[in-house]
C-alpha cells in the first residue's frame, strides 16, 4: 500500500473523532465557567451550575447526532456513487 493511501486512510476519522470530541469538550468547558460565574454573581450556590451542565449535555447529544447524521449521508451518498 502506498504511503499516501495510508494517509488519507487516517484523515476522515480522524476528522470525525475531532468534530465529534468538540460537541463534548467545548459545550462542557463554556458551562463550567458561565455556571460559577452565575453562581457567584447571583448566589445560588451550584444551581445555576448545574442547569448550564445540563443544558449543555443537551447541546452536545443534539450536536453529536447532527454529526453523526452528516456523516451517515455521507457514507451512504459515497456508497451509492461507487455501486454505479
């Protein structure tokens, strides 16, 4: 196998494996400081916390399927065109 075949072997997932690590980290990491910033200017102890937590859970399942949906058209449109 050539090497340039084994490169661009390795690209597609792990651009996947980016976009889908980025809908859990970044919803996640912006919660965590949006959550104590509220908390500590409203005094509500971890309440406001937790519900940015939890809306951000929310984001980052929506983001997740929005991608994955993506992706499955994609292999399906791939293997449609290959079939032909």
């Amino acid at each position: 196998m050539p090497p340039e075949t084994k490169k661009s072997i390795w690209r597609e997932p792990l651009i996947v494996f980016g976009r889908m690590s980025g809908w859990v980290i970044a919803p996640i990491v912006v919660a965590l400081f949006v959550g104590k910033w509220l908390d500590r200017k409203y005094g509500t102890g971890n309440l406001l916390f937790i519900i940015a937590t939890a809306v951000s859970f929310a984001i980052s399942i929506f983001g997740i399927i929005c991608e994955t949906k993506k992706y499955l058209k994609a292999i399906d449109k791939k293997d449609n065109a290959g079939g032909n």
